[in-house]
C-alpha cells in the first residue's frame, strides 16, 4: 500500500487491527478540512468509519497539540451529562505514525461554522444557541474528583497563570511586532481579577464550529476539539464563545458584528449571560471586560502559533496564514474591551 496523508496505510492498517477488536482493512484515510492544530482524519473501513486524531509532526511549542490530554478529558467524560464521541486507544509510539494519536468514533451531525445560521429558521437559531449554551453550563458543572480530572490542572490563579503562558507562547511565536498586542500585554497584568475560588473543567475552545448537533434536530451530540482544556476559571469559555459577536463578516474567523440579531433569532449577549448564570447559579460574570479581553488575546497568541507553524511548514491547514493576519485585528477588539472598562 501507498503513502497517504503523510503516513503509510499498511503501516496504519496493520497497528489498528492489532489495537481496535473490531478494526479490519483495507481502509480509506480522508482529512477533516477544518482544525488548525492537530491533523484530524476520517478513517473508512468496510465494518464503518472512526476517527484518527495525530500530534502535528515537526519542532513544536512547548505543552501545546496534548492528544494525550484530549484522550484523558474525552475518556473521562464518557457517560456523563456532557455529549462526546467514545474513545478507542491511544498511541504514544511515535514510530507508528511519527507522533502521538488516539482514536475515536465518528459521529453523524451538523457542525455550523457560521455564528449566524444562515440556514436555520429563527427559532431555530435560538435553539442553537439556547443548547450551546445548555451544555456549556453542563461541562462547568462536570464533579472533576468524580471523573478523577482533579490532576487536570493547576488550581487557583487560573487567569494570572493564562496571561503568563500566552504571553511567552506568543513571544516563541512572534513574527513581527505588533503594537496592540504589546498594549494588551502591558493591559492585562495590572487588570486580572482577584481569584474568586471558582475552578471547573473548562473546554477552551468553545465554540459553534466545535459543537456537533443532531442532523435533524437542534440537539448537542458531540463537543470536539478538547486539546486546550484544563481546570480554570468557567467564565474564560463564556467569554470565548461571545467572542465571535464582536468579529466582522469578512474575517477568516467568521462572526456576527454589525448583524441584527433579535432579527435573526440569536438571542442579545446580555440574555445569553443571564442565560448561563441561571444555570450556574451564578450572580454575575464581572468583570466582563476583562474576560473578554483576556480571550481575545489568548486566540491572537493562538493565531500567531498556527501563522509560524504555518512559516515553518508544519501547519495543519491551509488556512494557517490567513488566520495569521487575525492577530492584529484580535489584538484591536482587546483592547477596545479593555478600554470599556473605564
């Protein structure tokens, strides 16, 4: 057999027959078209499809692309209030493929990757945000010492600990320099919040483009793409999400500025925060500047990694230079968040 996708088939073949019961050739390998940080591929057999999710190959940041972490948060979560896809095996022998990967079922369903729906009726929009926001709340109330992810991360100083990490992997990754990230950089240390003691499993990338609905209904089926979760402070996922309410139009990462969204069906981001915090039990989600703010530059630094990745000729996407050239304009919608705190 042939080379495919940058590894061997046989080779892929012959280790998952041996490792998955059920797992027979031959197989057909097609790549997810989505996904800037671990290559995530389609594998066809006659008995069915599952899933193959690899460490990019190639120099990489340090703790960045953990399929490891992503199998132990998916393992852990199985059978829980929270939709994923069960997972199979994972390999740590990086003469396999040439770098770590785990595997999991495919699932059937929609994943929208326009925040704007263009494709739904208007109570149908509202579903889909009112369920996103439904299964947010569920991941925030996952018991960690239950599902034994106590050891996921560090607790307490969640967001002091999140601008000194994405300040130094956007320092690893810098290709020129950019002012309003520097500003934001400066902004941000003197601005985190004092720890209120609040700590849950948080996905860290929650967005609409990772959460796969029912294909004929308006139902969560499956939350992807956990490789940033960890145990932090449940508001940093409220506040990505929001994010995107604030994007334009015509950028890589597609959002919902300047749209008329109670024309829409998509419920105004102050009825979308009361929303979560009914289902927290929360109060508030102050201060809601400086969360926003603190993601918006958590996915610039992010962008910048996918752009260098891109530069150094090992990045999953072809779309990696394009989201490069978000990082100024993220950097810019921090700081006019940061700025509406005063």
């Amino acid at each position: 057999m042939t080379a495919e996708h940058g590894f061997n088939i046989a080779c892929v073949t012959d280790y998952l027959e041996k490792h998955l019961p059920s797992f027979c050739g031959p197989v057909r390998i097609e790549k997810f078209p989505q996904g800037q940080s671990n290559p995530t591929f389609r594998i066809d057999t006659p008995s069915g499809s599952i899933v193959l999710r690899q460490k990019p190959l190639g120099k990489l940041l340090k703790s960045a692309h953990a399929v490891d972490r992503e199998y132990k948060v998916l393992s852990a979560l199985q059978n829980s209030n929270v939709p994923v896809p069960k997972v199979f095996h994972l390999c740590t022998d990086d003469t396999v493929l040439g770098s770590w990967f785990y595997v999991m079922e495919y699932v059937e369903g929609r994943v929208f990757l326009d925040p704007a729906l263009p494709d739904l009726t208007h109570a149908q929009r509202g579903c889909v945000y009112d369920e996103a926001n439904r299964v947010l709340a569920a991941i925030h109330a996952i018991d960690i010492n239950a599902t034994h992810l106590s050891d996921f991360g560090r607790p307490g100083n969640y967001y002091e600990r999140q601008v000194n990490r994405w300040t130094k992997q956007y320092r690893a990754s810098e290709t020129q320099r950019i002012e309003a990230m520097e500003m934001l950089m400066g902004w941000l240390p003197d601005h985190i919040p004092e720890d209120d003691g609040r700590i849950s499993l948080i996905h860290g990338d929650y967005r609409l483009g990772n959460i796969m609905f029912a294909p004929d209904t308006m139902k969560v089926v499956a939350i992807l793409d956990w490789e940033l979760s960890t145990l932090g402070h449940p508001i940093a996922d409220l506040a990505y999400l929001c994010m995107q309410r604030r994007l334009g139009r015509d950028a890589p990462i597609v959002g919902l500025a300047d749209l008329d969204l109670e024309a829409l069906g998509i419920p105004r981001e102050t009825d979308f925060l009361e929303s979560y915090c009914q289902r927290a039990n929360l109060d508030s989600v102050e201060p809601w500047s400086f969360y926003l703010a603190c993601s918006f530059f958590r996915l610039a630094s992010i962008c910048q990694g996918v752009l260098k990745r891109s530069i150094d000729g090992n990045a999953s996407s072809k779309q990696a230079s394009e989201l490069g050239a978000m990082v100024k304009p993220l950097a810019v919608l921090g700081m006019e968040a940061a700025l509406s705190a005063s």
